[in-house]
C-alpha cells in the first residue's frame, strides 16, 4: 500500500512502513509542511496514497466531498509513540485493506476499527 503521512504523524513512521514493504512519504519531506488538507488530498489521491493521520478534519472534508478517494485512516489512540501506531495499523490492514482500496474513512481506535465507505451519501 502507499502512504501519505501527515504532520501530526512521527516521521519515523514512514521508514518503520518502508520496512513492510508499504510505499510512504510525510508530507514534512516534500514541501507540504504548511500545506492547507484539501492540498494533501488532491496530492495523496494523484499518487493514490492513503492519508494517515490524527486529524479528524480529514474525515470531514472526505465525507461530504462526494467523492470516493483518497481513503484515509485517521488515528484516534492515545499511544503515540511510533512503534504503537505502527502495531495498529499493521493489525489492522488485513481488516480494512478492502476498504482502503475501494475508497474510506477509518477510524483506528485502541480497541476497535471504524470504517466509512466512500462516498457518502446523506440519506433523504
């Protein structure tokens, strides 16, 4: 899988994701630092990369996008040390791998997944 990490993330993440074998970039290491979030989802979705992040904006702003990618996996753990954000994203791909390819906003909680299909429609 390829990854877009985001500010909010450790940079280290990207090597420990390399090391799986999943394609990775933060978005510190390529001039996106100060960048405004619908820039890091036009960016992650021309790349076809999967944001990961703590911040639930990004879930909103997919949400009511209608559209169906990039998927992004929003981090809600109180552990954020590199290693445990690591051991929960590993643990939960084979779960959300799917997912992530058709397009969703999951949430990746201590103890539980949470996943969105995109795009998401409001119901009438």
């Amino acid at each position: 899988m390829r990854f877009l990490i985001n500010m909010n993330i450790p940079r280290d993440l990207v090597t420990l994701l390399k090391a799986y074998n999943h394609l990775s970039r933060h978005v510190g290491d390529i001039g996106m630092a100060r960048a405004e979030d619908s820039a890091i989802v036009e960016e992650a979705k021309k790349n076809k990369e999967i944001i990961i992040t703590h911040d639930l904006d990004y879930g909103h702003l997919l949400a009511f996008s209608g559209k169906s990618a990039p998927s992004v996996i929003i981090l809600r753990i109180r552990n954020m040390r590199v290693e445990y954000i690591l051991e929960r994203i590993l643990e939960a791909l084979s779960k959300i791998e799917k997912a992530l390819i058709e397009g969703a906003v999951v949430v990746i909680e201590d103890v539980s997944i949470r996943v969105r299909y995109l795009p998401i429609i409001k119901s009438k």
